[in-house]
C-alpha cells in the first residue's frame, strides 16, 4: 500500500488487489477516512496505514453500497469509530442487502465470505446524507458530503474539501464502468455536473485508479451518452434480442451486458415514478 498526497491535510492510500483509494482528511480535531475495503484484512492494512499518518479520532464515510468500499467497517467500529456518513439510500442497501456480497470476497477474504471469525458484521452508517450537503468540520478543515444524484448506484456520495474532490466510482479510471446496479442514462448527466464542479478542485480522486483530470470525467460522461444512444436504436432494431447491441458498444463484452441489461430496467423504473 502506498500513499500520496493530494492537497494540504488531503492523502490517498492505494490498496492491493482491487486498487481501490481510501481517502484520507485529517483536520487538527479529527480525520475522516473515505472506504474502508473489502473486509478485516484489507480494513485491518488500512486502518494501520491510517494510524501511521494520524493518531486522532477517526470518522468514516462509505462512498457507496459495493463491498470494497464498506466491508472493512467492522475494523474501525472496533477500533472505537462511531461516526459514519453514507446517503441514505446506501445506508438502506447496506443494511438489507450487504450480507448477499459476502459471495464476492471470496479467497481474498475468506472469514468475511463465511462471517466467521472478528470484525465480519455489516455495519450499517448512521450518519445520513439525503439531498442536502452536509459539512463536517474536522478541525480547521471542512468536508463536505453531497449528493448529485443516481449514477454508479442510487447512492454514491461525492467529498470534497478546498483541494480534493473524492467522488467514489461514480469515475472509473483504469477499467470499464460497472454497471451492475447504474442508471446509465443519469450517470451521464451526473458526470457532467462533476466536471462542472472542476474548477472548485485542484485533485479529483476516483474510486480506483489514478486521480483523473475534466477532460477525462467528460470523455467518459460522453461515452456513456453514445452508449445509451447506441443501445437504444438496437433495442427499437432487435427488441427480442437486445445483446446485439453488445458489439457496437464501447464497453467489454460483460459490462455492455450489464449495461444494457440496467438501461432497459430502469427506464421502466423511471417511466412508473413519473
């Protein structure tokens, strides 16, 4: 594992495997540790990488519902961390739905597969972000947590500080987009208020991968459009077979799937809200 530094009080921790940046903010009163990993292990290497940089009291904010991002919560509640931000609605997946991640952990952590052994609970943030910023003072440095909407998930919330915006995998660099559980359609449109938000940010820290620059964010929002735009002529093309729009897409041949797969679902969704 390995640190830099991204602003004055602003550090990201690469962490093996997934490549996944833990952020960290550390005011004069307290730090605030973005992610937390896949389980205890991986929560255990990070909250001892975390210790190296700072000694004080700690506050967590989980970026969003995926394992790698909150699965090492147990580690830190452990450690004595009671403050920890999330929206709500991943607060709410976390809570119902995080046990059936386990299945994803695998070899890399087989305690946290099996929920055997320390530090192999879900916890649940209680901190909640819903539509409006919420600002956490640190200590002569503010965080602050918002929300731009659905995109990699219904609840991926962004933090920024004077230098450093951390936006989760809300930006993916490095790989193709995961789409599993995204609104393509919004997604775009969320990536494009990011890259408005630019020029507040010296540093953009995505959730794996090296920090990325406004040309970057608006390529992939742009992709994304001609994706959905691509996607959708096919399905009008070959509505019995949608997977034909598999090869034209720009995404891997298991991403297009899920893409399209999630395109055709929540226009639904959004058809029966409105």
């Amino acid at each position: 594992m390995e640190w830099f530094e991204v602003g004055a009080g602003n550090h990201v921790l690469v962490t093996e495997g997934s490549l996944l940046n833990t952020g960290l903010i550390v005011g004069s009163e307290r730090a605030m540790v973005i992610d937390t990993g896949c389980g205890p292990r991986q929560g255990r290497e990070i909250l001892d990488a975390v210790r190296e940089k700072t000694d004080l009291p700690l506050v967590v904010v989980n970026t969003h519902a995926h394992y790698d991002h909150f699965f090492g919560n147990a580690v830190f509640a452990d450690a004595g961390v009671t403050e920890f931000w999330a929206h709500q609605n991943c607060a709410a997946e976390i809570e119902h739905r995080g046990d059936l991640q386990r299945r994803h952990v695998g070899t890399l952590e087989p305690e946290m597969a099996a929920c055997e052994g320390a530090n192999v609970e879900c916890v649940v943030p209680k901190a909640i972000v819903k539509d409006q910023p919420v600002l956490v003072d640190l200590g002569g440095l503010t965080a602050t947590l918002f929300y731009l909407g659905r995109g990699h998930t219904d609840g991926d919330l962004l933090v920024g500080t004077r230098s450093t915006l951390y936006v989760g995998d809300l930006v993916e660099q490095g790989a193709h987009p995961s789409f599993e559980d995204s609104y393509p359609e919004e997604w775009a449109d969320v990536l494009r208020h990011i890259s408005a938000l630019r020029h507040r940010y010296e540093f953009l820290i995505p959730g794996h991968g090296r920090p990325c620059s406004d040309q970057f964010v608006k390529t992939m929002a742009n992709t994304m459009t001609t994706a959905v735009r691509q996607a959708r002529q096919s399905i009008r093309d070959t509505p019995n077979d949608a997977t034909k729009a598999i090869p034209v897409l720009p995404y891997g041949p298991e991403q297009s799937r899920w893409f399209i797969k999630r395109l055709q679902e929540t226009r639904g969704q959004t058809s029966r809200e409105s």
